[in-house]
C-alpha cells in the first residue's frame, strides 16, 4: 500500500517529536553550562564570591567587553534556536546591554559584571524555557535577534568612543596629551 508521507528509514514522526524536545533541553544544558563558565565558573579564594571569564576577558584593554559580550549574545542565538518568546530574548538582551554599558567602565564595570552576572540570569531564562515545548522559529524570529546583536555591537563601539573621546577630553585639560 502507497504511502502520502514521506517515510524516513531513521525513526518514525513520534521519535522526531522526542528528538526536537531531546534538542531543546540540550540547547538548556548547553546555556547553563555557558552562564556558568562566564559567570560562576572561579572562587575568590577564601569567600563565597563566585565570578567567571566574563570579567576577565573584560579586563583586556580595548576589545575584552566586546569579546566577552559577543560570547554572552550567543545565548540569544540559542533562545531563538529553542523558540524562546521574543518578550523573553528581550528581556535577555536587556541583560546584555546593562552588563555591556557598565561593563565599559574600566575596572567598575567588571565588579559590576561579577554582581550582575548577565550570561547567568539569560541562561537561566533559557533553560526555564526549554523546560517547556515552544514552536519552532522562523526568519523573522531571527532577523530580529540580528538586528539586537547588531545594535548592541554598534551601542558598544559609540560607548568605547564616548569613553576613550571623555579620557583624551580628561587627560587634555591636564596637559598630558601632545
């Protein structure tokens, strides 16, 4: 007897739906675990203080926010991979952005990014989300992730310029430039 569905010699449509929800909780692991390499992953020896590579790749001079927020910004890609709600990517893009402007503040904004742990709250969005089923998304689900991660990678350049124009502005009223 014909078949109208294509029929697939790997596993039957029942095991797809287990397959896609298999891959929406590892999308979870894969966050959480990424939360906690940038925001939880090292101890301050002899305190409870726990902070991750975030803050320090933020302490490279010039490029380590950029660095670090770019790696953080892969969450959302995840988000929109598992089907997370828009209202929740903007909430985790929120995250970046507050992290991103005082992260730019040489030295407060990396204490900052150990208190605020940004990539720890969005993974935890994340996986809270991927706890439940969600549909897939589609191209405008992801063009609207770009054109976050894109406005968040332009905010930062103006905030790198407003701050290094302040430094030279600063350092000029003392006769320290040439």
């Amino acid at each position: 007897m014909m078949r109208n569905q294509p029929y697939s010699l790997h596993h039957s449509p029942d095991q797809s739906n287990n397959q896609d929800s298999w891959n929406k909780k590892d999308l979870g692991q894969i966050a959480k675990a990424l939360g906690q390499l940038l925001d939880s992953s090292l101890t301050i020896p002899g305190t409870t203080i726990k902070f991750g590579l975030d803050p320090l790749i933020g302490l490279i001079p010039g490029i380590g926010d950029l660095i670090s927020n770019a790696i953080g910004s892969s969450l959302l890609f995840l988000a929109t991979k598992a089907g997370v709600p828009r209202i929740v990517i903007l909430r985790m893009s929120l995250n970046i952005v507050i992290n991103m402007m005082i992260g730019a503040i040489p030295g407060i904004g990396d204490l900052f990014s150990i208190w605020f742990k940004s990539n720890l709250q969005n993974a935890q969005l994340l996986h809270r989300h991927c706890q439940r089923t969600a549909p897939t998304p589609n191209l405008s689900d992801w063009v609207y992730v770009g054109s976050i991660v894109i406005g968040m990678l332009l905010l930062l350049v103006v905030t790198g310029a407003f701050l290094f124009w302040l430094g030279s502005s600063f350092l000029g009223l003392f006769g320290l430039t040439e």
